[in-house]
C-alpha cells in the first residue's frame, strides 16, 4: 500500500496534541517501520486522488512466499495521450530502500516518447541503474537491482495495455 499511495499522490491526515496535519505520502513514509508521525499522533484519514479514465495501471511484486513482504514490488501508471505517445507516467518501487522510492529519471524518460516494448524495456533498464538496493538473507542487492528492472518493465506494459 504505500508504493501505491505515493504513485497516486495520496495525502495523510494525522491528528494529535498539536492539532492536525496533511502528510503527502512521500514524505510520510521515513524509514523501515517508520512513519513521519510525531509522538502522540494518529492516522485519521487517507485521501487518494482518483486518476483519470486515460491511466492505466499495474501493481507487480515478487516475494519467497505468499503473504511475506516483497522482495521487489512496482506501482507502475502510465497515461496515453489521443495519439499513443505517453503523456504522464509513474513508477514507484517498494523493497529497495527504506521506503517507496519513486523513479523520476524513467518517468521523464517515458513522459512524451511511445508507449512501445522498445522503450518499456528500456524505462526498465533505468530502475535498475537508478536503485542502490540493500541485500539481506531474503535477497542480494544485486538481485534487486536486477529484479527491480525486469518487474519496472513489466508492470509498464500491463499498465500500457490497461490504458489503451
């Protein structure tokens, strides 16, 4: 869930002591287990924008077992415009670093160029070179990095074919 609250721009409320706050939820999400939420704060509401009708979207994620967390995951949205050529684009990743890590240099990169396997593959190829993942026991860094590429691509292309 917070990979896709931060790909659709969703806000956080919190409410405590101090009165109440809107958290955009890329800012909420600090660090492993972690939250901006001060002491004496608590979580309220979400708000999350509704996209329009040209997004399509995918949700990919890769883990050792069913129900553990993800080794690798992708929120991948991407918008046509009338002609097919992309006009808004956004991939988050979650499981390569210590939160959701949005990926700006591949949605520029797609942003205005078509939406054709050549270039998915290649907005792929950026998450990997973009993300710095950590390795641990359930996987090494360079795994994630490789996986990070491969499910970027991935969930690009089912969210292309969801939006046309």
């Amino acid at each position: 869930l917070p990979v896709t609250a931060v790909a659709l721009g969703a806000t956080l409320h919190a409410e405590g002591p101090d009165g109440k706050r809107a958290i955009p939820a890329a800012a909420f999400f600090t660090d492993y287990f972690e939250t901006a939420l001060a002491s004496g704060e608590i979580l309220t509401e979400v708000s999350i924008p509704v996209p329009g009708d040209e997004w399509g979207w995918s949700f990919l994620e890769m883990s050792r077992r069913h129900g553990d967390f993800a080794v690798v995951c992708v929120s991948a949205g991407v918008a046509p415009d009338p002609g097919g050529r992309c006009a808004d684009a956004r991939l988050v990743l979650g499981g390569v670093g210590p939160g959701p890590l949005r990926v700006a240099e591949a949605e520029e990169f797609l942003r205005g160029g078509p939406l054709d396997p050549k270039r998915l593959a290649e907005a792929g190829k950026i998450v990997a070179d973009a993300v710095r993942p950590p390795g641990d026991v359930h996987a090494s860094s360079e795994f994630r990095k490789h996986l990070s590429g491969v499910l970027s691509e991935r969930a690009l292309r089912a969210a292309r074919e969801r939006a046309l």
